[in-house]
C-alpha cells in the first residue's frame, strides 16, 4: 500500500475488531433475542406509514428523512452495531400514525419524539409536537389524510424540552392562541425552565447534543444509528408559544373540548416541570416521559442539572397506585405504547424500581467511602430481575453514567481524596503525564500493543493525553480515534455510540464549523420568549471583563410596554439587576419596549441605529452602555471537545 493510500486509510471508518465481535457474540447469549413482543406492540395500531420520504424547509433543505435508516431491515446486527442496539434502532424505525385506542392517535418516527393527537367533541387536542414546525405540520398532515380533519383547539406541553414543544407553530398559529380559540397547557414553570435550560447554557448544551445524539455522523452501520429515544434529532424550525393554561396542583381535572383530564404533576423527574396524563372516560394513561422503553439519564451526557431518581420512583409508584388499576394502555412521548393492565403493571414496577435502585445502592456505596468511578466499576448492570427487562437496559442513559450523577447530586464533583482538591489543567496534565512517560512515541508503542490486545478503554485514556499534549501529532490522533471507534461499535447505549464515532471523525477530519445562530447559539423563539430578568442573566453570562475599561457604570432600564423598571450594576466586570428598582444616580437611563430586547442582544452593534430611528431613548453617558453592549461574547457552537481548546483541529 502506497504511503498516500495508508494516509486516506487512516481517516476512514475501520471494520469491528475481533475483541469487538467476541464482546457482540457474548451479547448474543445475555438476552431474550428470541422474545419479538416488542415488534408485535411497535406495529400495533398502525393507520398508515408516511407518505412523503422527506420533510423538508421551504428552502429544500432536509429537516428528517424516512428513509434515512434502510439499513436497519437486516434483522441480523452488522458487526460494527451492538446487537441489543440494533434490535432497538429496527424498533425506533418503525414510523407512521397508530391509532393508540378511541380517540387517541400517535406519530411516530418523525423525530425524537412522539406526538399525539387526541380526538375532542369538536377539534382536536395535539400533545407535544416534536422539535421542528415541519416534522409537526407533516404528522398532523398525515393524520388529516385518514380521519376527519377537525381543528386543534389545543396544545398540551407534557414537559420543558425542546422536543416536545418546538414543533408548536407547525400545528397552530400563534395568532389563534393569543386570541382566544386554541389553547396551550403545560405544567407550573414551564416556561422558566424551558428557557433558563435551553438559553443560559444552551450554545455548550447544543454542541454537546452534536455529539450525545450523533447529528454530524452519516447514518449507516460505522456512523449513527439511533438515538435511544428515537431515530435522532429533527433539523427544521424551533418554536414557541407560551402557555395560556398551567396546571398547579399535584393532581387537576381539566376538560378540553368534552374530554376530561386529570393531569399529575411530577416536578424534578425526568425534567424540573414535568406531568402526566390520565383520560378516565378512555382508559388511557400517558406517562410523558417519565417511563420509557430504555433507562432514562439521571444525567444526561449533553449537561444538564442533575435529575433525582428519588422522586422520580416515588411518582412512578403514585402513578402505579392511582392510575394502574384503571387504564388499559400506557402511551409516552417516545417509543410504543403498552396494552393490558398486568403489563402496564409490571412495566411501571419495573421502572420505578430502577430508579430507586441506582439511588439508593449508589448512596449505600458512597456512605462505605466508594469514589465514582469505584461505584460505577462495582454497579455495572442492574439486578439481573431488571436488567434482563428490554425497557430497562442502557440504551439511553446507563448505570454507570447514572451512579456518578447521583455521587454528584449529594457529594458533588469531589471524590473527597486532596490529591483531586486542585489538579493541573488538562493540557499541562497532559504534556507533564508524557514526559515522564518517555515521550509520545514511546507511549504510542505501548498503546499500539493494548489495542491491538483489544484494551480499547486503556488506549483511549492515555493517548487521549498524548492528543492533549501534542495536538498535532497525526499517529496519535488516529490512534485515539480507532480506540474510540470500538468503543462506539461496543456500545449498547445509543448516546455513548454517538459519542465515541463522533470524537473518533473530528479527531480524523477536524471540527465541522456550523452556523451560530447569530451569534447566540439559541433559537429566535425561544430568545423572543426571554423575561427581562432571564435577558439580563443571559447578557451576564456573555459579558467578558477583559473588553471593558470602565469599573463601574449604574444603569437603569425601562420598560414602556411592561411599565418595569431594572437597576443594573456593572462593576469590575460583573453584571447584576434588581427588579422594580431605580438607582437614585445613574450614569444612564434606558427607555424602549421589551420587544428590543433580542434584537438588541442578538446584534448590539445595530445600537446606534436603534437610538437615531427612536426606537431606544438613551439619557446620560451612552458611550458607557455601548461599551458594555460592545463586550458582549458571541459562541461558535463548534468549540473543540476532543482536541485542546484554543486551536483549530
């Protein structure tokens, strides 16, 4: 082989190794392959399959394709996928509409999630429509070519992530809701949860997601294959109406165009403002996505707050309790639905205990001294009554991710050892751990040697440290990227997969630098949906001391609109507020409506247009709030993760 072919080589997607295919062949053997009831449910109910191949933007540009996964037809698993993740990504790519039960539709496999249609006495009742207004019109499009086609009189939000309300505008017009004929029900704080989680943090969140749900990987049997609660995420337009309707008590009766429902707030389960849906008259319960055909994140790997699996089971066995005995189907907002009250049973039993379970063993070995890294070493499966439950397994989140997230959740990011109190940063950890190892080269022979005796776990942690010390070095790199590579095609967790092929392709090809969405990294709608007090926090966050020259300015802000008023204080740096308030001496007075807000923020360089149109009245020394605006950070969206900060890769 010519030295240019072994080079193209290198940067291409390898086959499974044979320590690879000896950890799928065991796989084989570990579970009930044989037990196909989940295909029979999966495709029960089913009305019709989708009738495009795409869904596009009105651009042409690709928001989901159907098609995307033909691949996954071969019952058998390549090589290259771990078997039980396979059986689950052939599960996720069943899509269309199914009719649940009376009155109760499903689509599925448009997206990450599902979104159901309900059935009233006059209109229809939308339960979280997906991510993207595209995905959403087309569900309900295809819903309309096999029943009646009725009006949404409703929106219900069961929870605060993007991927059960984004969609909105693609089945209602906003117009609608603000006058009165279609209303949106969503649980007590939603929208401060859905924007404070999707904004303060959001432009790190997203780059993350790219690799906690593969979106920058091809779809094939080296690259993404599934998403754990779904196929992926869908590319189209984020959107958001704010609620008119929230549910405050822990259990509340609603009827919605004739239907009664009785909705159960479960806040700090599966999200901070989550609830589940009870419809005594059909004997149905949805259970939004507190109960899932996988074991959900306690911490999902994209970030988060950590989530408390404490109350999560408590609320599952409330669920259990009060709904169990009369419902007939358990529906969810990913994956298919489960028929037969013994089923429902078991299946809400068994989640609940394995949410308790991963509490309580992991404090039970936190309290003998066990570190995070010992527990999740230690607590590698569930009890095997669990584990060998399909619904239970690691698909999405995993033990060993979980165990850690709930040590952080009670003892923090300290292993209480004094050595970790105040370690080297990364990249001079990195160069040092080299040099006392004998250099690069030395430390690739030896990592040569472990993957080749398929330690791929061992390799990518020590040459990881080479990638940091030296990150230009291209053995080292493709090196790591192989190691990571196995570690993907090992995978039964879908997120971890992602994760693995994701880092292995930048390592090889660098990364992919994407659009900023204006510099922000969030989406328009949910900017537009910004309190002036989450606005302000946002501007706090992006604020670099290091482009400002002033130490202190005093500001208070305006707003005609609201009638509200904010004292702002930036000193050394640091921006703070105080709501209803006025400093008594201000260096400068802000007056304009709070529609400017976004703009404002999005491009603080159009100021000075703003102030000569009129639409901002400035008193004062305006040169000090164009400072300020002019320090603001933009995020890039496509920082390095699997290289050093600072450097292109």
């Amino acid at each position: 082989m010519s030295v240019e072919n072994a080079s193209a080589n290198a940067l291409l997607p390898k086959d499974a190794s044979a320590a690879t295919t000896r950890l799928h062949h065991a796989c084989m053997s570990s579970m009930p392959f044989e037990d196909d009831a989940d295909f029979t449910d999966a495709w029960r109910g089913l009305v019709a399959k989708p009738s495009a191949a795409r869904v596009e933007r009105k651009s042409g540009a690709v928001v989901w394709d159907f098609h995307a996964y033909a691949f996954e037809q071969e019952v058998r698993a390549p090589l290259t996928v771990n078997p039980s993740l396979w059986r689950l990504a052939r599960l996720n790519n069943i899509a269309g509409l199914f009719k649940v039960t009376e009155r109760i539709y499903q689509i599925r496999g448009f997206d990450l999630s599902n979104m159901n249609i309900i059935e009233g006495d006059t209109g229809l009742i939308i339960m979280d429509p997906l991510i993207s207004t595209e995905v959403a019109a087309a569900g309900l499009e295809l819903y309309f070519q096999h029943r009646p086609k009725k009006p949404v009189l409703s929106v219900i939000y069961t929870h605060c992530h993007v991927d059960h309300f984004g969609g909105v505008k693609g089945v209602v017009d906003e117009a609608d809701v603000q006058a009165g004929r279609v209303s949106v029900v969503a649980p007590f704080g939603f929208m401060e949860e859905a924007v404070s989680e999707n904004v303060l943090a959001g432009p790190a969140m997203g780059r993350r997601a790219q690799y906690m749900y593969g979106g920058l990987l091809p779809k094939g049997e080296k690259g993404q294959v599934d998403a754990g609660l779904g196929k992926a995420t869908s590319k189209g337009t984020v959107t958001l109406i704010p609620p008119t309707v929230l549910i405050r008590q822990e259990y509340e009766t609603q009827v919605i165009d004739g239907l009664e429902i009785e909705f159960q707030l479960t806040p700090g389960t599966e999200a901070p403002a989550e609830m589940n849906l009870f419809f005594p008259s059909l004997r149905a319960l949805c259970v939004a996505e507190n109960a899932c055909r996988c074991q959900h994140n306690i911490l999902t790997i994209r970030g988060a707050q950590v989530r408390d699996p404490k109350i999560w089971s408590y609320y599952l066995g409330e669920t259990l309790e009060r709904y169990g005995a009369q419902s007939d189907v358990l529906f969810a907002q990913h994956h298919w639905p489960t028929w037969g009250q013994d089923n429902i049973r078991v299946f809400l039993e068994d989640q609940r205990d394995m949410y308790a379970f991963l509490n309580n063993a992991t404090l039970r070995l936190l309290n003998h001294g066990l570190t995070p890294l010992d527990i999740a070493d230690q607590l590698r499966k569930l009890p095997d009554s669990l584990a060998r439950k399909w619904y239970n397994r690691d698909y999405y989140g995993s033990v060993s991710h979980n165990v850690r997230a709930v040590y952080q959740r009670y003892l923090g990011f300290y292993d209480a050892n004094p050595a970790n109190l105040n370690p080297l940063p990364t990249r001079e950890s990195a160069s040092r751990h080299i040099e006392w190892m004998g250099g690069a080269a030395a430390v690739l022979a030896k990592a040569r040697q472990s993957f080749a005796e398929g330690d791929y776990r061992w390799v990518a942690e020590i040459v990881n440290k080479v990638v940091f010390s030296e990150p230009d070095n291209v053995e080292a790199r493709h090196l790591q990227a192989d190691a990571l590579e196995q570690l993907g095609y090992q995978c039964e967790n879908t997120t971890w997969r992602n994760a693995y092929l994701t880092g292995a392709m930048e390592l090889r090809h660098g990364v992919r630098k994407g659009p900023s969405r204006g510099g922000l990294g969030v989406p328009p709608d949910l900017m537009n949906a910004l309190t002036p007090e989450q606005f302000f926090d946002f501007l706090a966050v992006r604020l670099n001391p290091n482009k400002l020259t002033q130490p202190r300015t005093l500001i208070n802000w305006s707003f005609s609109d609201t009638d509200q008023d904010y004292a702002l204080t930036l000193r050394e740096g640091v921006l703070t507020y105080l709501s209803h308030r006025k400093h008594a001496e201000p260096d400068v007075e802000v007056a304009m409506t709070a529609a400017l807000l976004v703009p404002l923020g999005a491009q603080p360089e159009d100021f000075p247009g703003m102030l000569e149109q009129g639409d901002i009245q400035v008193s004062g020394d305006s040169d000090k709030l164009k400072q300020m605006l002019g320090a603001l950070d933009r995020f890039s969206g496509s920082f390095n993760i699997v290289t050093p900060q600072g450097l292109e890769s």
